[in-house]
C-alpha cells in the first residue's frame, strides 16, 4: 500500500488523472471504476480538461460505478448513474453505453446483482478501481460489519451515511434511500490497481483507520491493506492522523520515477 500525501485535491486530482490517462494510451481498452461523491470530482474535472487538450481518450474504454440508491427514479440528479453521466460521460468521449452502473430500479434485485458481477467478469475485470470514503470507513456502500468477501448487493444504508448524503438531496435526510445496491468488498479487491481518495479533516479519522488500524470488517477501507497495488492519495488534512505520515512523504520523496504510481 502507498500513502501519497499532496498539498491539496487539485495536486492529488492530477496525479491520477495523469495515470489514468497514461494507463489509456498503454491500454485504450481500460476498464475503469468509477466513484461517486465530492472526493473524486477534482479528479473527473481534470480528466475532461486532458480529453479537452487532446492528451486522453476513453472512446474504447469502458466504466462500471461501484454503487447506486435503490428505488430513485429514473434520471433523479442524485442517482449515480446521473451524476456520472454529467460528471464523466457528457465531458469526456466515453461511450454512454460503457458506462455500467448496478440497477437500483430492478423488479429482481438478486439477479441485477449476479448480471453486474458477470459484467464486470466479462470485461476481464477493472483495470484501475476509483474510490472515496465514508466517514465511517466505509468503501463503496459497503456499510461497518460488509464482509470482506461480499460481492455485488443490497445494503441498509447508515443514518449516519444518510446524513452525510443528504446534501445531495436539498439538505432532506428522509429523500435519502436507505436501500443501495453496491460492489461488495470481494468485487472491489478484483480490480487490479485501487486508488482512494480523501480530503480534508473530516476524512482524517476514517483515512488513520482504515490505513494503520486493524483489518476488520469494522472499517471497510481497510481491506486495501490486502490488495497487492493499493494507492491512498490524501491532502495535508485527511493525513493529520497518520502515525507514520513522515515515512509517507519521504517514501514518496525518494520514489524511483519508472515505478509510477
Ligand atoms: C458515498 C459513496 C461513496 C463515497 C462516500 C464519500 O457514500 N457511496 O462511494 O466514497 O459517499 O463521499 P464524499 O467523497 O462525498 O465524501
């Protein structure tokens, strides 16, 4: 696992976006993980500005969300789908119909589940994985107490979760479903390269626990410390609780520049 610690998003936000583009001109077939939410934002920004000066494609490349809320109608402007229609499809040369996101409006749950699994299987798996974290530690939707083994699945939100999310529904805690279908753990820790991303203090508990704390179903983020190619990119605040944030940089510092990130 590799702790980047940057100024501010925008450093953190280029970073990988670099390395996304740079993964597609190895690899114009990449299969990318998208987040949602404010943390990876900086990030789709910066690739569209890269699409933009000609420096990236995605136009052979396809794109799986890593979750979605149950029961939203279609095209509400908090459902994932939409979010990263706008914040990905419509600024960048991803073909609408490679973006996968799990159907939180399915009549047979169990089975929109099993069909997302074999989606991403049938693409060879997701090559770069993006994602946030909860306040609670959590990845994904995958809520304190998800098994490290889950696939793809229904999950009973957090009141804490629908608080937090409840900007995204004009500050209205009770519009926030509680029901979400998201990638389980077992399906995230497939993806070959993960990439979390925090920002700010509020981050800064939830990044020292999944990072440096014990590997517990507890702190979903915490199965990052048993993927092979983890990279945690954090700014000055959400690393104020790093006990080992001085080897971090240094490590950072004195990184041979063919390993890349
Ligand atoms: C939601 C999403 C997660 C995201 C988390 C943190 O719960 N399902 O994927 O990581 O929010 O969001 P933010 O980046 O806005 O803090």
């Amino acid at each position: 696992m590799e702790i980047v610690i940057v100024p501010d998003p925008d450093a953190g936000a280029r970073l990988v976006a670099d390395a996304i583009a740079e993964l597609a001109r190895r690899r114009p077939e990449l299969v990318l993980g998208l987040a949602t939410g404010s943390s990876p934002e900086p990030v789709y920004d910066r690739l569209a500005a890269l699409h933009r000066q000609g420096e990236l494609s995605l136009a052979r490349a396809s794109a799986f969300a890593l979750d979605e809320y149950v029961g939203l109608p279609a095209g509400h402007p908090a459902s994932y789908r939409q979010v990263l229609l706008q914040q990905v499809v419509d600024r960048l040369d991803l073909p609408p119909e490679a973006l996968a996101v799990p159907d939180g409006g399915a009549a047979d749950i169990p089975a929109a589940c099993a069909d997302y699994e074999e989606r991403i299987a049938g693409c060879g798996g997701v090559d770069l994985q993006l994602l946030g974290i909860g306040t609670d530690g959590h990845i994904g939707f995958n809520e304190p107490g998800s098994s490290l083994g889950s696939r793809t699945r229904l999950k009973t939100l957090t009141d804490a979760t629908r608080a937090d999310n409840a900007r995204f529904f004009d500050g209205q805690v009770d519009r926030v479903p509680r029901h979400v279908l998201t990638q389980g753990i077992g399906t995230i820790s497939g993806a070959r390269h993960l990439v979390l991303l925090a920002w700010g203090e509020g981050k800064a508990e939830a990044v020292a626990r999944g990072v440096e704390g014990p590997v517990t179903a507890m702190v979903p983020a915490s199965m990052l410390q048993l993927h092979p190619h983890a990279t945690v990119v954090v700014d000055e605040a959400a690393a104020a609780r790093l006990s080992l944030a001085d080897y971090y940089r240094a490590a950072w510092a004195d990184k041979p520049s063919w390993q890349g990130l």
